[in-house]
C-alpha cells in the first residue's frame, strides 16, 4: 500500500489527513516487467526493438547478446536504424522481404550478411514480429537474431564435399553402384554401365537379387561368382 499523509490547519488546530492506495496491480505489473527485463538480457540471441513512430524505424532497445554479437554497444545503435549493420551491402533480396513485412505488419525470417563494428562479416538470422497496442495498432517490431555463420560454413563444407564425392563417383574408372535399405539400387555410374553393357534405367530400383541376376548373366559360368548380397559375409560367398 502507498501510504500519503498531510498536515490540514483548521479552526480547532492542525489535523494529519491520510490517504491509502492499492499498489498491489503496479507492483506486480512492475515485477513482471523487470522479470521480462531480466529475461532478454539473459537470452543468447541478440534482441533489438524498433519504434514505428518514427520514419526512420529507430532502435529503442538492444540487449546485451546483441551487443555480443555485432561488437555495437546498446548507446551506439539506439536512435540509429538497423540498416547499420548492412553497411553498404543494401542489395540483399532478404532486406526487400523484411522491409515489406513492415509495411504489411506481418512476421518474417531471413537469413542475411552482417557486419560487425569491426567490419567482419557474419551471417545473421533474423525474426522479425510486430508489437501491437490496445487498439490493434502497430507500435514497434521486435527483431530477434542469432549469428549462423558457423553452422552456414558447416553447410558449405558439406555441399562441397558432396560435390566432389559426386565428381569422383561419376569420373571414376571403376565401377559403382550404390544400394540402401531395403536393398534397392539408387546410383551407378557410367563405368558400371561401360563395363557391364547395362544401362541406368534397368537398374535403378532393381533389388539385390535382381542385380544378382542381371550381373551372373555377364559373368563366366566357368569361374565362382561371389555374391554381392554376401559380400559382407565371406562364408557367404
């Protein structure tokens, strides 16, 4: 409770006027948003808040991961627009896709070049959601961002070394094909088809038993055949 007291000088002498108000609602309501508070200067990812009445799209907040993540202190980016961390790198086809959201008021994730104030550059997914009052009306957009840039360079490796696991696959001189499970035929590549005289389309899909059929026919009768579907198995064979 807030507690006011006052000093009255009436006819009969001074009199203390006092007056009592409720403040559990604003002390709960204060509680909960230094606990939201407290929570976004927790979080990992980097949060901004952008104020939508200004035609600039001011910043208004940056948490402490945001300033991690792009080298900016909090003072330095409040007033300025996020385009700051673009630099002269504005022809990102995701900046268009988050501009238009704005204006739609509507939610969107991309995935664009950053910079830090350092001016290294890091790959930035941002979530972008708009914040609306009482009425309905769109006040701020809440951004939310994490640095991808080693999980997007984990993915360029990946793409890379699938590439010239391809490029050896195809060009090598010795015969591949590749089956999974269930035991269907996937790939092969042009030396098998070179070697054996079969062609791609009858063998993608075949079983392993199929194949087995298919590569004894080319086999001479005269010589031991080892099963390909044993070959994991020596006493198999």
């Amino acid at each position: 409770a807030e507690v006011a007291l006052g000093l009255l000088d009436t006819a009969d002498g001074p009199r203390l006027t006092c007056i009592t108000r409720d403040q559990s609602e604003k002390k709960m309501a204060e509680d909960q948003l230094r606990l939201f508070n407290r929570a976004l200067e927790c979080s990992a990812n980097g949060v901004v808040i952008v104020d939508l009445s200004y035609p600039w799209l001011p910043v208004i907040y940056a948490n402490k991961a945001f300033e991690r993540i792009t080298g900016y202190t909090s003072e330095e980016v409040v007033g300025q627009n996020c385009k700051l961390l673009q630099g002269d790198d504005q022809d990102q086809p995701e900046i268009a896709k988050l501009r238009a959201a704005v204006k739609n008021g509507i939610e969107a994730t991309v995935t664009l070049r950053n910079y830090r104030k350092d001016g290294t550059m890091f790959w930035n997914k941002l979530s972008i959601a708009p914040v609306r009052a009482g009425d309905g009306a769109i006040t701020h957009f809440v951004g939310i961002q994490s640095d991808v840039s080693a999980a997007r360079r984990a993915s360029q490796e990946l793409a890379e070394h699938s590439a010239r696991l391809d490029t050896v696959f195809s060009m090598s001189p010795d015969g591949f094909v590749l089956f999974e499970q269930p035991g269907r035929l996937v790939d092969v590549n042009r030396a098998f088809t070179g070697m054996t005289g079969l062609t791609r389309e009858e063998l993608e899909g075949c079983s392993v038993e199929q194949f087995e059929e298919m590569l004894r026919e080319r086999c001479d009768p005269q010589l031991a055949y080892y099963k390909v579907g044993a070959l994991d198995d020596p006493e198999g064979a």
